[in-house]
C-alpha cells in the first residue's frame, strides 16, 4: 500500500503579496510533491475559515504561522500511515482532526494544503498527470476559459460595482484558440479605453483592467466593442460573463450601484441585469444577487436561467450542502468552485458530481489571490465540466494555469468542448 509518510508545511506569499501555504507531502515509495494555497478578497461569509496568525507585528495580522504549525503537529499525526491513493479517507482523517464544522481550529487553508499535496505525491508516484489522478475515473476535458477583461469592485479599488467583465471564447476548435481571442480581445480593450480618454496605470488583482469606468453598463458596452474590434462575432464565437459580486456592494436591503445612480432591491436588480442579456451578450451571471437571498436567487434562475449561466460563488462557497439546497430549490443551475471554500478535495468533487447529475454547470475557478502552482488546471480538466475562471491573461500566477492547459492541449487527447458546454442555453451560442 502506498501511504504517507511525511509531511513538509512553510509559508510563502502570494500574488498580493500576502502570506499563504505550502505543503509537502512525501509517500512510502519516496514520491514527493508540494501544492500551494489560493486566498480570496471578495469572500462570502459562508466559506470555511482562512486560518490567519491575528499577531499585528508580522504582515499586519495576516501570517499564517499557526496553519503551518497546524500541519506538524495536528494534521502529520492524522494522516501518517494512511493510504495516500483513498483521497475520500484522506480528507475524512483531516475534518475529524479539526472537529469544527467550517475547519476554523486548524484552518481550512492548512487542510487544502494538506489534500492537494497527497493527491500530487500520488499522482507523481504513479507516473501520470495529476488530471488523471484527480479524475479517478470522471470523463475528462480541456475548459473554456472565462478570461477577465476589466476588473470593479473590490479587486480594483472600488471604481465600478461590478467585479469581473469577463470573455468567454467558446466558438473555437481549439483552447489555444479560444485563449488567444482572449489576449487579442484584452489587447483591443486596452486601446478602446485608451481612446475613450481613461487612465491605464496598471493591472487590478487578477490581471484585468481596472479604469475608473462611468458605469458598469459602460464595460459591458466596451467589452462588446472590444470582442469586434478584435476581430471575432459577439454571442456566437465570444460572451461575456459577468461577476456581480453583488454580496459586496448590498446595505440595508439594497444593491447601492453608485456608477449606475441607482438603488436597486432584488426585484430591480432581476430586471436591470435581463435588460443587459438582451443588449449585451451576456451568457453568464456570478452572484447576480446577495449570498443569502434564497428567493431571489429562485426568482433570478426562473426569470433568466433557460438563456443564461446562473452561478453562485459567495452564494454557494462551495459548500455540498448548499449546493444540495439550490439544486432542490432551483436556486441556479451553476456552481462557482473553489477549493479553498471548503478546505478538502474530497468535498469539491462532491460539488462538481452534484452539478453534474444535477444537469447544471460549473465553473472551477481560482482565488483573486493565487499563487504560481497550475494545480487548477489539472483541477479543471480532472472535473469534465468544460470551464475555468483564473482572471486575465497577465500575471504569471495566472498564466501558470492557462499555460498548463497549452501544454495538456500539446500533448494530446484531451477534447476541447467549445460551445458544446452551452447547448443548453437554447438560442445563445448559435
Ligand atoms: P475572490 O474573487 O477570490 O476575491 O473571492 C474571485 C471571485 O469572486 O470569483
Ligand atoms: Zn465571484
């Protein structure tokens, strides 16, 4: 039997610059490999807890200290000897050690660590690509890619409400392709707002452009204009998804769209963003509205979900048992997925199986703090679900993963689904 060993745990910083984890893990057969630990800025309040040190004298409270000391002292004794191939039994080991029901005793950010490294070392001991390892047996395929354009909202200081403008070049044969619409798309986009008279000082967090936007209207249309002006046919070859982020600028029951001068309840937040499909196109909407508005989120699905993505991110944290409920409540028809919501690999794919026998979509998607490790891409492909979301086309942490899709690309067998994944949008990808 193949079992751990070791584990190696330090801290290291991410694309912020903030501290985060990596972890060893070392196997009975010598293989060993290390996986790093994404961390986010827009959270939902509902994720699993982000152990951080809370000492003011290193990183402003924001070291990670405790979660490294956590995988020696808490984590190594839990796992040392078990079967590193029974990931399910893996993770199980890790949530007992913890004991609380959102991993805040040990940190959710240690866990991962701990779950993605095992899986890897696994992976690395067998000889195989890590997709295929985390796949265990799922059908596998390359993503669409959900690029970031221009960033709002909490990722670029607050200059638009929105979060993320993103293409979504899904009328291509290839995800080569589909990438390089993006870059030329991002590079036609730089020169629209350029033209329009904008300052351009540099990238928001996730590598997309961050101007101070009259509106968020007003970065759908440029977006719109920026796909043409790059060459290729808005709806049919390039959407756009947008990620509200709606958590994140909602005050005493309303949705403050300052840009917009408007104040919105659910009901005028449903209407505004249906107008926008019909003008824009808009193939997907992440967290359209508050992550506790059960609801609305019903009413949104209803109204817009037979042409449009629903996905909830803050609205679902990854979490099976919320997914469960939008499944049974028709909450949305897709789901955002982010490891790190919910602390273990083993709960992540339960995710994606629910989505999937579900008939719903999901998107695996990386943190607005990321580090260099190309571990979602093999996350992405091992789910068969036919998307990612890692942010721009700049910024090596995010090139780490698309760079990683070239190269499964590159060596073949793999299928890229274009816009087969959106067939069931009936009227919009044709
Ligand atoms: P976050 O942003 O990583 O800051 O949460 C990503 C997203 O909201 O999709
Ligand atoms: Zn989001």
């Amino acid at each position: 039997m193949l079992t751990i060993r070791d584990l190696f745990a330090y801290e290291i910083l991410d694309s912020r610059g903030r501290p985060t984890l990596a972890v060893e893990a070392a196997l009975s057969d010598g293989a060993r490999a290390t996986a790093q630990v994404p961390s986010g800025a827009s959270t939902g309040s509902h994720e699993a807890v982000e152990l951080r040190d809370g000492d003011p004298s290193r990183y402003a409270g924001r070291g990670v200290a405790k979660a490294v000391l956590h995988v020696w002292t808490e984590l190594l004794p839990a796992v040392r000897g078990l079967n590193a191939e029974d990931q399910a039994a893996v993770d199980r080991a890790l949530i007992a050690a913890d004991r609380t029901p959102d991993k805040s005793r040990l940190g959710a950010n240690a866990i991962l660590g701990v779950s993605c490294a095992v899986a890897r070392a696994v992976s690395v001991s067998r000889g195989e690509p890590l997709w295929r390892t985390l796949a265990a047996g799922r059908q596998a395929m390359l993503p669409v890619p959900m690029v970031n354009v221009f960033s709002g909202g909490l990722h670029a200081g607050r200059n638009i409400e929105f979060q993320d403008f993103l293409v979504a070049p899904h009328g291509f044969d290839r995800y080569a392709d589909a990438l390089r619409a993006a870059v030329d798309i991002h590079a036609a986009a730089e020169r629209l707002v350029s033209e329009a008279g904008y300052a351009l000082t540099g990238v928001a967090d996730e590598g997309g452009w961050g101007p101070a936007l009259r509106s968020n209207e007003e970065a759908l249309e440029m977006l719109t204009r920026a796909i043409e002006r790059a060459g290729y046919r808005p709806g049919e070859q390039v959407s756009i998804a947008i990620d509200v982020a709606s958590s994140h600028f909602f005050r005493d029951e309303v949705y403050r769209l300052a840009t917009e001068k408007r104040e919105l309840t659910a009901a005028g937040m449903i209407e505004l963003l249906g107008e926008w499909c019909g003008r824009y196109p808009v193939l997907s909407i992440e967290d359209g509205l508050h992550e506790d508005d059960w609801e609305g989120w019903t009413r949104l699905t209803s109204t817009l979900g037979g042409r449009v993505q629903i996905v909830g991110d803050d609205f679902f944290t990854t979490d099976p048992r919320r997914v469960r409920r939008g499944i049974g409540e028709g909450a949305a028809n897709a789901v955002l997925v982010k490891m790190n919501q919910i602390g273990t690999l083993t709960e992540t794919f339960e995710v994606r199986d629910a989505a999937r026998a579900a008939g719903w979509f999901a998107v695996v998607s990386a943190r607005s703090g990321d580090t260099e490790d190309s571990f979602l891409a093999d996350l992405a492909v091992a789910c068969g679900m036919g998307q990612i979301k890692v942010g721009s086309i700049t910024r090596s942490e995010r090139l780490a993963k698309y760079n990683r899709l070239l190269e499964l690309e590159a060596r073949g067998g793999l299928e890229f689904p274009g816009s087969s994944v959106f067939e069931r949008l009936r009227g919009r990808t044709e």
